[in-house]
C-alpha cells in the first residue's frame, strides 16, 4: 500500500460543497428565519473549512471550489480569499453547463460526469501546476 511521504503536499484539492443547499425553501423550525440568513451561515462555515484545507495541506496548494446554482456565493468566497492575499482559491462554475441531470433525484448522469470532468480538466490546465 502507498504511504503518502512526510513531506507530500497536493498541488491541487477540489471541493465541491452545497450543490443543493440551497434548492428547498426553508420550513418553521429551521435555525435560518431568512434565506439570507442561510446564506451568511453558509459563507462563514465555508470561509472555516478553507481555513482547515490551508492549514492541513499549506498555502501553495490550489483550492478550486465548483459551483452550480449558487455561484455567485463561491464567486464571493474566492474574492474575499484573494483579497485576503490567498491567491490560489479559485472557482469552476458549471452552472451554466448543458447537464441533463437524469441521474437519480436529478443528479449528475454519466454524460453530465464526462461534461463536468472536461470542464474540470480545462480548468486545472490553466493552473500553473506540475503534474
């Protein structure tokens, strides 16, 4: 079995997070009284897992976040981390992407996999990486 070395580093990690956090209304009950309230819970929330990412695997590591429906959330995200001086966050949004979503429950199906992965391959070779 291949034992990842003390120094090993990725060069790139994917997150792909909340694809359908936001495709329900909220109901009585929820924690959120607004959808904005959502939102500002999200953000946050997501701003400490990319803190845990960048302290786990360091700051020469490429964050690419995908975003479907709500893009504009991770385009935010990435420009408060850029701002921030982590100039390696950046997106994939796909939300524009001609997927037929015909896999169960309106997930991804094979040909929308073989769209999203072409669309992640251009992504990552635009990176300056070494594979």
């Amino acid at each position: 079995m291949w034992q990842k070395p003390a120094t090993w580093q990725p060069q790139v990690v994917v997150v792909g997070l909340g694809t359908n956090d936001f495709s329900t209304p909220l109901n009585p009950g929820e924690r959120w009284a607004t959808q904005e309230e959502l939102v500002a819970d999200y953000e946050s929330a997501y701003h400490g897992f990319l803190d845990t990412l960048r302290t786990r695997y360091g700051p020469e590591t490429f964050l690419v976040l995908s975003a479907s429906s709500f893009g504009d959330i991770i385009q935010r995200i990435v420009q408060d981390r850029n701002a921030q001086g982590d100039d390696r966050v950046t997106d994939l949004d796909y939300g524009n992407a001609p997927l037929d979503l015909l896999g169960c429950d309106w997930h991804p199906s094979a040909n929308d996999h073989r769209i999203l992965s072409g669309l992640l391959g251009d992504r990552l070779a635009g990176l300056p990486i070494a594979w």
